[in-house]
C-alpha cells in the first residue's frame, strides 16, 4: 500500500487548471510558470499526461493577463510536442478528477492527438482596400466606368459585382497555392467590414518555413489585400474533442 505525503494529498485535493493534454513521455516534466505563478506540471494517466497548474478555485477570470499565461503555456508546448488544447477556463477540483478525465476520453484524445501529431496551426487573415481595389477594376476595365445615362446605383451594383467576381478570383488563387503545404484547412467567419478571409491552416511543424515562404511569394503580386499571417498555434481549429469536465467533476 502506497502512502501518500500530506503535500501530495494536499495538492491532489486542490482544484487544477488544465491547458491541454499530451502524450505521455517517459520523464519529460513542463518548465513553465502557469496562472498566479503556480508550477505547470504533468498529471499522467492512461498514456496522456494533463498539462495543470493548482489555482485557488473553481473559476478563473478571462483577464488579459490570465489569457496570456494560457496561450504563452499552450505556445511554448506546441513548439516541441502534439498538443490537443483545451479552451480556456477549463478547471477540475482535484488531481484524481484529472486522472478520470484522462481516463474517460482516452480514445478520441488518442485520435486528436494521432491527427495532430507534429502539426500546427497557422491563421491568415486578409483584408481588402475596397476602393484601391475597386480603382484598380476600373483602370483596367473602362467598361466599368458610369455610362451618361446610366443610374449610380446600377452602376455602383456593377462594381460590386465586378468587386466580389474579383476577390473570389483572389482567394481562390490563395486556396490553390497553399493547399498543397497544408494537412488542412478551416475557414472561419470575417470579422469586422474590412475583413475579406479569415482561414486557419493545419501545418507540419517540418513545413511551417516554406509555408510562409509561399504565402509571402503569392501576396507580393496583390498589393490591394492587407495579410496577417500569425502562429504557429496549438491546433484550437482542429480539434474536435469534447471534455465532459461537469461530470467528471460530480462523479464520486
């Protein structure tokens, strides 16, 4: 029978923030400050190991700050390991209800981590300079120009149409050039008017340079786009993992 230290039984009873899961790696232990300073650490169990930190309580609060421990937590992991990350906020009361996660989603955190392995996530964002651009249409079309007779608001729905044909075209190039250094893709909603696209790519890590090389080759040629081209990132577009903490945390 194995006897625990009062320390050991202390921390197992306190409540854990977890960052996300990996696979068990022999000795390997996280060298990293997690929330309120606290250790990260490996709780392993059933092949994985739970990136934690002990935090006072039940809930955290999405401060700027707690936000930047966690991504600074989940970067410097994905640099070196297959991450599945777990949204932010994610706690459980006690070390053993960390233990029964593992536990429980075995299986699927097995696949997502087979999915992921040495994968990462790189985000592009493309913003369009709509009257450069719309400019840019005319200049080489005249046959956009307004007609003598013709109502500015036909003729502001021809640009709009010749605006959209154009930056699918656009984007659609994008697409083609990209696809082939990528595992996958996922496209998200744009955010804000001035957003055209707002894509995330599933990246081997071996790949990531010549991935950006390629982006940078094909946004030289589209001076009217503004890009952002951001990570690598854990994967948070690529995983499809449901952590049921609530029940984990009810069960006796």
């Amino acid at each position: 029978m194995t006897t625990k230290t009062p320390t050991e039984s202390s921390r197992e009873a306190r409540a854990h923030y977890l960052y996300g899961i990996v696979r068990e790696d022999g000795g390997w232990a996280p060298d990293l400050a997690g929330l309120g300073a606290a250790p990260v650490r490996a709780v392993r169990e059933a092949g994985l190991a739970a990136l934690v930190s002990e935090v006072a309580g039940p809930r955290v609060v999405p401060t700027r700050e707690h936000l930047l421990i966690h991504q600074r937590v989940t970067e410097a992991v994905v640099r070196e390991h297959t991450l599945v990350p777990v949204a932010f906020g994610t706690v459980l009361p006690s070390e053993e209800r960390v233990r029964e996660l593992l536990r429980v989603a075995r299986a699927p955190l097995n696949r997502a981590l087979s999915d992921l392995e040495g994968r990462v996530e790189l985000g592009l964002k493309v913003y369009c300079h709509g009257d450069a651009l719309t400019r840019r249409l005319v200049e080489a079309q005249p046959g956009l120009s307004r007609g003598p007779s013709e109502p500015e608001e036909d003729h502001e729905a021809r640009l709009e149409a010749a605006l959209r044909d154009r930056t699918a075209k656009d984007l659609d190039g994008l697409r083609a050039g990209l696809r082939p250094l990528a595992e996958a893709a996922h496209e998200a909603p744009p955010l804000g008017e001035r957003m055209l696209w707002n894509a995330a790519w599933l990246v081997d890590r071996t790949r990531v340079a010549a991935f950006e090389a390629r982006v940078q080759s094909l946004v030289a040629r589209l001076d009217t786009y503004t890009f952002r081209l951001t990570g690598p990132w854990p994967a948070y577009s690529f995983v499809d993992v449901r952590l049921d903490v609530e029940t984990a945390s009810a069960a006796q």
